[in-house]
C-alpha cells in the first residue's frame, strides 16, 4: 500500500478496513477507532465514493474516498478539474446524477446541478455556460457575462489599429493583384464559357472477381497553354461562387460525349459523377441528366451519382432529390464519408445505395494510427444498412486483401490505376474483360478436365 501510494501520483493515501473498521493505512498501523466513513454514491461497477471527508493522518484538507470491498484510496478532489483557467472562468467536473467531483474558482454548486440535469450550452443574465459530457460525467465550464464584455473590448482596443494596417495592406495589395491579372473568379468564369473543362476517369473494380465494373468520372480544368488544373483548386472556388453547377452540366456532356459507345454496348458498367450541394438543394441536376440520357441512349442506372456530405446539410431537399434520383434508376452513392457532416440518422433516412470510405481511413489499414479501428466500424455500419461499399485510395495489395477479407464490394486507386483520359479507360475496360474471359475459361476448364480423366 505504502509503494503503491509513492508510485501512484493520484494517489494521497490507501486504507485497509475490516469489519468496518481502519485497520492500517499506507502510513501504518491505526491505533484509534475509526468507522467506515458512509458513501455518498455507487458507481455501476460497485465503488462507493464518498466526496469529501478529513485524512487520519495528514488532517489537511478534505479528500475524495474511493472505497472498493477492504480498501480505500483518497486523492484530492481538485484533480478532477486540475486545468488553467482565465481569471473569472469557474468549473466544475460532476457525474450525470450531479455529484459535484471536483471544482475550480468555486462555482455555484445550485447552478452546477441545474446545468448537470439539463446539459445544454447557453447564456443566462448572469453568465455563459458551456457543458462538455462523457463516460457518464459532465464538466460545465461558467464565465460572467460582465467579464466577456470587458474582454471583448480590450481586444478591440488593441486589434483595431492591427486591423487598419492590416486592411490598407490588403486593399494595396488586391490593387495591385487586379492591375496585373484577373481574379481566380474571373479566371474560372471565363473557362466556364469556353468549356474549358474535360473529364479523366478511375476505373472501379469489383473485389471479388477484379472485373472493371466502371469509372468515377473526376472533373479537370485544360487551360489553354496546355497545363491542368487539379480540382482541389478550383472546385471550392467554383462551390463558392455558383459556378459548380455549369460545371457538372458540362461533366455530364463530356461523359456522354466519352464513353457514350461504351455504355450502349456494355450495359453492365456504370459512371459516378460527382454532384454539388446546389445540385442537392435545387434538383435541376435530375432534369440535365435527364436530358443527356435521352440524347445519348445510355440509361438511368449506369449513371451513379455521388454526393459528398456537404451536400447533405438540408436533409429534406436532399431526401427529395436523391429519391427522385433513384425512383429514375440512378444508383446514390455517399462519398468521402466520415470526413464531413454525416451521422448516422443521415444514413438511416436518405435514399442512400452506396457508400464510399473516404482514401484517410484506407490509408490506415495495417497502421497503429488512432484512427484506424474506425474503418471496421464503417463497413459494418454500411453492411447494416444493406450499402454496397466502395473503398478510394487503394494503394497497396495489404489493403485490398483487407478488404476483400471485409467483403467491401468495390476499390479504386493506384494499385489498379490513376485517373486516365476516355480513350485509356476504354482501352484499360477491354482489356481487363478480356483477362477475366481467359480466366474464366482457364476455371471452366479444370472444372471440366477432371471429369474428362473419369
């Protein structure tokens, strides 16, 4: 108990009862009668604790009692909200049933309970309350409205004067930006109208059997001197500014234009193209594909669309037009998902056919990373749901058998190729059906061959 109590830096002192009586501490023998001290609580798990009560030995000041069968263990209560605090800030660590654990700046412990009995953030007359729950415990953090204030207006006394160098600073400079070139903005509208904008695509290949299945159709910006554009530099420019829209339309006819022959000839293989939050919230993508469809001869479910969970902010537009999606025949895919603003009630209540695990979690299959137990989490939850699921970023053969162990349904990445133009994809596609014809006919034959030696 004595080694226990000096290696252990939570740990005061540890007793030993008996009947419900002391018998020894960590400091030694007890000589006087001294009663089990009654708990204030019990845990689930069977430990009584009792909140605040006065050492044997050291008489300072009171300590928390943890009391487990024959032993005890006391540490002191302010541990449990051991932080720094800004002057006027209170705090308070409690359990859901409101037991104060521990305190700093001495909180009104009325307010404490109130606040623990209905965890919420908020403001009153008096104060700014922020709660924080978990494991059954709630810390609720309080600050006077008077003090923010007075914050608010020291730092603006001392930001006002940055801020006015900071803006003529900045209103030099975009002059300067302006009289050498054109903005991003109207840079991306001017290649909005000269369709500037052409489509490369990754193929998507089944697990189980390694057949090309299809392609994500991913949008690229060809300037005229030649030199690419990498979505990722435009594409939250072209969300920002409503342009993204034009954009799809014009993805969609490139699509078509592309490997419209393709799908006409195999009904089997599908496109996903990515769609926008306006999309999402407006539905005219519905009526554009629509249209594109009709020219084309290439039907519904070969078009998946893939909405990232941006898109999914406003829940009811968004049920509406992916429904309307899928009741035409679309397959609706989730994508990059777990890096946004899904949760599980979106995935319970959209019309939802696939999900797409975000390359940040592949990356950690096979690593020690914190995050790597939450891609088995994901496929089970996408199985629950009946989703079929499809990992991006596939780098290496470790994760592929992973996932196929896993029984994810589709991959795309490296390890089976980059995005490519229309006329590789279609090239890799028969080339990756002709392989799986020679091994099918290679399985069909030693099927047959035994039966033929009988």
């Amino acid at each position: 108990m004595r080694r226990l109590t000096a290696n252990t830096r939570t740990v005061d002192e540890i007793g030993y009862f008996e009947n419900g009586l002391l018998k020894c501490t960590s400091w030694g023998l007890v000589n006087e009668r001294v009663e089990q001290t009654p708990a204030d609580f019990v845990t689930e798990d069977g430990l009584e604790v009792t909140l605040r009560m006065q050492p044997l030995i050291t008489q300072g000041n009171a300590m928390m009692a943890l009391q487990y069968r024959s032993h005890n263990v006391l540490t002191v209560p302010s541990r449990f909200s051991d932080v720094i605090l800004d002057p006027g800030m209170r705090l308070a660590v409690a359990t859901g049933s409101g037991h104060i654990l521990g305190d700093l700046n001495a909180p009104d412990p009325d307010v404490v309970r109130r606040v623990v009995a209905n965890p919420a953030n908020g403001i009153d007359d008096e104060r700014l309350i922020a709660v924080a729950r978990g494991d059954n415990m709630v810390a609720v953090a309080m600050e006077p409205r008077s003090f923010l204030f007075e914050r608010m207006r020291e730092e603006e006394l001392r930001l006002v004067p940055i801020g006015v160098l900071l803006s003529v600073l900045m209103v030099g400079l975009v002059m300067w930006s302006l009289r050498r070139r054109l903005s991003p903005l109207g840079e991306l509208e001017i290649a909005v109208k000269k369709r500037e904008f052409i489509v490369h695509y990754q193929p998507i290949i089944e697990l189980a059997g390694g057949n090309c299945v299809g392609a994500e159709a991913l949008v690229r910006w060809l300037r005229p001197d030649g030199s690419l554009v990498q979505p990722d530099l435009f594409i939250p420019l072209a969300e920002d500014s409503g342009l993204i829209m034009a954009i799809t339309d014009q993805v969609i006819d490139e699509v078509m234009e592309d490997l419209g022959e393709l799908l006409i000839n195999d009904r089997s293989v599908h496109i996903a193209i990515n769609i926008g939050a306006d999309d999402i919230r407006s539905g005219r993508v519905i009526d554009v594909l629509q249209h594109a469809l009709a020219r084309s001869g290439v039907e519904a479910q070969q078009i998946w669309l893939e909405a990232t969970e941006r898109g999914f902010i406003n829940v009811l537009p968004a049920r509406l037009t992916l429904g309307n999606a899928r009741a035409l025949g679309h397959a609706v895919v989730i994508d990059d998902f777990g890096t946004g603003y899904s949760s599980l009630s979106h995935l319970q209540s959209l019309p939802l056919d696939a999900l797409k695990i975000d390359k940040s979690f592949i990356d950690t299959i096979g690593t020690d990373s914190a995050i790597s137990s939450v891609t088995p989490h994901i496929i089970g939850m996408a199985r629950t749901l009946f989703l079929k699921i499809i990992a991006e970023g596939v780098e290496t053969e470790a994760q592929a058998d992973y996932l196929r162990r896993q029984k994810v349904d589709y991959a795309q990445g490296w390890l089976y190729a980059m995005p490519m133009p229309a006329a590789a994809f279609i090239a890799y596609h028969r080339q990756n059906r002709s392989a799986q014809e020679v091994m099918a006919q290679a399985a069909q034959n030693d099927r047959v061959a035994p039966s033929a030696r009988a």
